[in-house]
C-alpha cells in the first residue's frame, strides 16, 4: 500500500485534530505531570541507592555549574570593588601630600606663630589666626638679626617688621626640609 494514501486517509481534518488537542489538553497535562513525578521519584530511590548518580545526571551538573558560576562572578566582583575602593584610597593619599607650613599672624597686636598642616597645593592665603581670629595670618620668615618668626604681608616692605632688619637673603618663601650641610658627608650610593 503506497504511504501517502494510507497518510491522506488517516490524517484527521485540522478542525478535528485542535479540537481534540484542546480537550485533552487537562488530561494531558496531568498525565505528563504524574509521570514526571513518577520519574522523579524513581530517580530519587536510585540516587539514595547510588549516590554519584545525582553527578551522574545532566540536569543536576548542569544545575550546579550555573550555581558555581554565580557564586564565581560574585565573589569576583565583590573582590574587584574591594580592590578598586583600596586604589582609591592609595590615590587619595597621594593626591593630598601635605605640607607643614610655619606661620605668622601679621597683626601689630597679635604676632602669633604657628605650624600648620595643610595641602601640598595650598593658596588660600592669609589664613584665619586661631588666636585673634583676623584672617592675617601668611607664610612666616625667619628673621636673622631678632631671630623671630614674621608673617609676610603681600606687598609689604622685606623688613621684619619686630625690629627692621633686612629680611634674609635668599631666604625662600617656602620652608623645606633642611639640605644636608655638606653634601659630599652625605652617604655615597657608590661606596
Ligand atoms: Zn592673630
Ligand atoms: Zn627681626
């Protein structure tokens, strides 16, 4: 009997066919939902009996890997956020190098001087003085004759203002750390 006759004479009409899918469709489903079940737990009793079987089963290893996987991408971003808020902070120090600056308040009746710390950058000159609280407080110079610290005034003659001498020579308005002496005392690197 040639097949597409035998086909053609079996194959239900289209409407008949939807039809019955429909109406099954309950019993259908609870049909599949009871084997499912009964495969479950079939394989439930056989992973009690083997244990490796529960690796041994797609599914579950499939399972596992993505959980494995989570955790791995997890673990990793909390690692990466942990290590960029330490750069950060690494960079946060370095950006703020601070400078100990020795000052002078420049009022006639207060004269007080003092280190401050501040940034490496800083320019918000005059400062407020903490002991009259006028914002007359600069840079201070050493004065070589009275040996008194002074606050330069902007503009202001370059004479310490305690007893007029002559500001120091050469003195640089900053007031880095102390050059060695001699720096042939200095230890040499090449022995
Ligand atoms: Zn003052
Ligand atoms: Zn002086």
């Amino acid at each position: 009997m040639p097949r597409g006759t035998y086909a053609a004479r079996h194959k239900p009409p289209m409407s008949r066919l939807r039809h019955n899918l429909l109406s099954d469709l309950p019993h259908r489903l609870r049909e599949h939902r009871e084997q499912l079940l009964a495969d479950l737990r079939r394989w439930g009793a056989e992973v009690r009996e083997d244990p490796t079987l529960l690796w041994r089963t797609a599914a579950v290893r499939v399972g596992l890997w993505v959980v494995l996987g989570v955790v791995v991408l997890l673990t990793a971003r909390a690692l990466t956020r942990s290590l960029v808020s330490l750069a950060r902070e690494g960079q946060g120090e370095q950006a703020a190098p601070v400078a100990i600056l020795r000052v002078a308040c420049a009022s006639t009746s207060c004269r007080h001087t003092y280190t401050s710390h501040q940034p490496m950058d800083f320019a918000a000159w005059p400062m407020v003085c903490p002991r009259c609280g006028q914002a007359t407080v600069y840079r201070a110079k050493l004065c070589p004759k009275c040996h008194r610290w002074y606050g330069t005034v902007p503009g202001a003659p370059k004479v310490c203002p305690l007893c007029s001498a002559p500001e120091a020579p050469g003195q640089p308005d900053e007031q880095p750390a102390p050059a060695p002496e001699n720096p042939d005392d200095a230890e040499d690197p090449w022995g």
